[in-house]
C-alpha cells in the first residue's frame, strides 16, 4: 500500500499536468446554476425538460466501467450520482478526466439530469471543470476511527464524513442565534464590551495573562461576558443589554469545563432575581425547544424534563442533606474536616471560607436533577450580589441546576457602592493570601456605581454546558473546533 506521501507526490504531478495543459487547478468562478438538493427537489421537472445545468461538489467515490466513470458528488448539504462517459465528452475529455481527477478534488459539472436502469438519480456530464485540486487524499475508514483527539484535531474530516458532527454544528447556531432572537424580542440591546481588561471582574475564575506593546500594560482576557462593563450601561441609562461572545479561564478541563467559550450574560434594570428566574425559565424552554424540538433529555443518569415545574433549592439546607453540616455556623477548619472525611479533593493554595463552601456545595449539587434554581446562597461566595432585605447573611442569587451541575447564574446587582467596595476590598485580601480565583478591586466600576446605578437583575450562562448536556457529549466535542495541544 502506497504512503500517504507517496500519493501526495502522484496528485502533486497531476497538478503540474493540469498547470502545463493551461488548466486552472483552483479557478476562482464556477458556473453553478443550483444546489444538489435544489436538483434533486425538481429532478423530474429538470429532467423532462432536458435542459443543461451546473452542478458542483466534491468528488467522494468513483467507479470505473470500461467507458464510463460514476461519481458520488458531494456539495455539503446533499449528494448526487455523475456520470462521465466517453461518448459524451470525447475520447480526449474522457482520458483527461481518469488521468487528472481524484476522490476529494472538488469538480464543476454541466450536463443533463437522468435516471439510470437502477433508478439513480444521476447528472451525465457534457462537459467538466476542476474547481479543486486535492493533494492529500480523504481517509478511507473516518466513520470507524476511535481516537477522538485525531477526530478534533482534523475536525473538517469529522464534519464531512460524519453527518452528526454536522448536525451539532447546525444546531449551536440555532442555540445561540434562538437566544438571541429571544433576547431582542424581549426589548434587550446587543452590545459589544472589551475582552482585553486591565482588572477582570464578574466571576471567580483564574485569567489569562497577556501583554499590550504599545501601552506597555499586561492585560488580562475576560472571565465573563463584559459583566462590569455592562453594569456600567446601566448607570449610563440603558434598561436592557445582553452581549453573546467568548471568555477565557485559565482553568482545569474535563467534561464540563473550557478554557475558551461562549457565553451569554444580560442586564435588566428596574427587575430583581425573582422577574429573572421567570425570564430565564422562558428562555431555557424557548432556546431549548428550537434548538431540540423537544424539552425531555437524559443527562448523565438523570431524566430532566424542562418542560416540568422548575423547582427552588436553598443552598444552606441542600449542603446540610448531602454534607452534614451547617456552613452558616460552621467554622473553615470544621468545614475542612468535613471535606476531607467526604473525600472531596481541594486545592490547598490559597484555601478559605469561601473556596471550602464552594467545595462542599459542588459536592451536594451532582445529587440535584432540576431543572431549578438554587437560591439563598451566603454572602461570602457571592461578592457582586445584592444582600438579602430580611436576612444580610445572604444574597438575591440565583443559579440554574440542571443534572447535578450549574447552567447558569443570576442575581440582583449589587449597586450599593460602598458595600461594593468593601466586597473588593475582602476579595482582595483573599488574593493576597493565594487565592487566584478571588476577584480583583476595580475602582472604575466603584467609582461608576457612586455616580448611582439602578436596581437591575443580572444573569450569565456559559452556554457550552448546558449545550453538551442536550447533545450528550462532553463539552470539547461540542465546541466546532476545540483547542488542542500540538503534536
């Protein structure tokens, strides 16, 4: 069996034929006059009527017959049978044709639309021109490989050979493009905010660093989707924004978590977290209905049905179920003896109250199925949420549960600039003391709400879960071309 650089070595001395015969390899026209699916949808009408068209696609099979040559013809969407017979472009044509087209090069061909005596729908060329000439040849057992890392690392060959793959591309658009569509029949504005920040804010992430020449700054790339920047927009009087786009954590990577993503978060002044999980609860089922066609998934061991009554889990009584202990009153070495007889593994680094809380809820929520909201959550994993009015130990937060993990986070803004501040103030001491995912003191934001932010309820979904979840894949595989390490 030949090599695969010896085969390109072949196509490369087609190509210089090609070249010496005065033939575009890679012509920058073609004369196509419909789609395959548009010629096959009025085949009967385009064959009747005996008249020529253009069809183009790759070529994915040929098969030899003395005189004749059919091809299975690909154009993305759908597929057609070519025929290329002697009789019909010349004895001349015809050898051009075996001697200079391979399986994967992309080819225009012009000709009439028959049926054969096996009932394939087939275009029979009058004539053919090279639109692409491949030099690597497309793998014979795609369908069949099991190493996934070759599967994401050549991602076009797994869209072309596999339908599914291609189907999930479609349907991310229709996800995120349903939410948007949602977003602006609800009066929301689409806007654009930095994703090179000089203080990043609006989430408990680890950023990635990166250097500005030309102001001689460091920078860091967002770890949310401009939630600062929007609140800002409401200080300057806007009611309702949202912005869809990608954020960086510098984080671990599993099934469930990126690095690079997309995300959506939206801002709506004059509401509070309870018109927010109403709205949410619209838009999961809104966004989820078009993208799907149908509310009821399972997700990993769990039947989820978004369509059912969307339940509300408070936060101290659910780590209290399933870790066996009251972190209101608990003190951080009860908590970390605790973990440690659960068996939960924790980054020692920087370790405190918050970072102990967070690990014990993660724990208890791979126990909740949802869909629901988790709500009352405290005050110390909740550095940018509005304090409770009749409890000041905890926020007006909200986060989406959907088979025992989080698809999504709301909460009524903190817009109290001094409380803000102090917030900060407390964040920064935790990283100072090594926790990296604390959030930094940004003292534009502060100085914006003093000039008077209205009461607004904010809400973010790192979109990527949730989506693999409904397409039951790990998120990697659900991303169109995920990062991957170089070889």
């Amino acid at each position: 069996m030949a090599t695969i650089d010896e085969l390109k070595k072949v196509r490369l001395e087609k190509l210089k034929s090609l070249q010496d015969s005065g033939v575009l390899a890679y012509p920058a026209k073609t004369k196509r006059t419909h789609s395959i699916a548009e010629a096959l949808d009025k085949f009967d009408e385009l064959a009747k009527s005996g008249a020529e068209l253009y069809l183009v696609g790759r070529i994915m099979a040929m098969r030899g017959h003395g005189g004749a040559t059919f091809l299975d013809i690909l154009d993305g969407d759908a597929k057609i049978q070519g025929l290329i017979k002697e009789d019909k472009v010349g004895e001349k044509g015809y050898k051009f044709f075996i001697d200079h087209f391979d399986i994967g090069d992309f080819v225009e061909i012009k000709g009439i639309l028959l049926e054969t005596k096996r009932g394939e729908k087939t275009i029979e060329a009058t004539d053919y021109k090279m639109l692409s000439k491949s030099l690597l040849p497309l793998p014979e057992k795609w369908h069949g490989l099991q190493d996934v890392e070759e599967r994401l690392r050549k991602r076009y060959l797994d869209i072309l050979f596999n339908p599914e793959v291609k189907e999930m591309v479609k349907k991310r658009a229709i996800f995120w493009n349903s939410m948007r569509q949602f977003l602006i029949e609800k009066g929301f504005l689409e806007v654009d905010t930095p994703i090179l920040e000089v203080t990043t804010g609006g989430a408990d992430a680890r950023p990635f660093t990166t250097h500005h020449n030309a102001l001689d700054l460091d920078l860091h790339l967002r770890i949310s989707i401009g939630e600062l920047w929007q609140k800002q927009l409401m200080v300057a009087g806007f009611e309702k924004t949202f912005e869809i786009g990608r954020l960086f954590r510098n984080e671990g990577m599993d099934a469930e978590h990126l690095q690079d993503f997309t995300g959506m978060e939206f801002y709506w002044a004059y509401a509070d977290y309870e018109m927010g999980m109403e709205l949410v609860e619209e838009m999961y089922k809104y966004v989820i209905q078009k993208t799907f066609g149908t509310l009821t998934f399972k997700i990993k061991d769990f039947e989820v049905d978004f369509g059912a009554k969307w339940e509300k889990y408070d936060y101290q009584t659910m780590i209290s179920k399933y870790a066996k202990i009251d972190i209101m009153e608990a003190s951080l070495p009860e908590m970390e003896k605790q973990l440690q007889k659960l068996k939960i593994e924790y980054d020692k680094k920087g370790f405190n109250k918050t970072r102990a809380i967070d690990n014990l809820w993660k724990y208890c929520r791979k126990n909740i199925q949802g869909p629901g909201f988790l709500i009352n959550l405290p005050v110390d994993v909740s550095p940018l949420a509005k304090r409770d009015e009749k409890n000041e130990k905890i926020v007006q937060r909200f986060q989406v549960i959907v088979a025992g993990s989080e698809v999504g986070n709301g909460y009524s803004e903190l817009n109290d600039p001094i409380d803000q501040a102090e917030r900060f103030k407390e964040q920064e001491k935790l990283r100072e003391k090594g926790d990296e995912e604390a959030q930094m003191f940004d003292k534009d934001f502060v100085e914006a709400l003093e000039h008077g932010m209205p009461p607004t309820c904010g809400f973010g979904i790192g979109g990527e879960r949730l989506f693999s979840f409904l397409m039951d894949k790990p998120a990697r595989e659900t991303q169109i071309f995920p990062l991957m390490r170089p070889k």
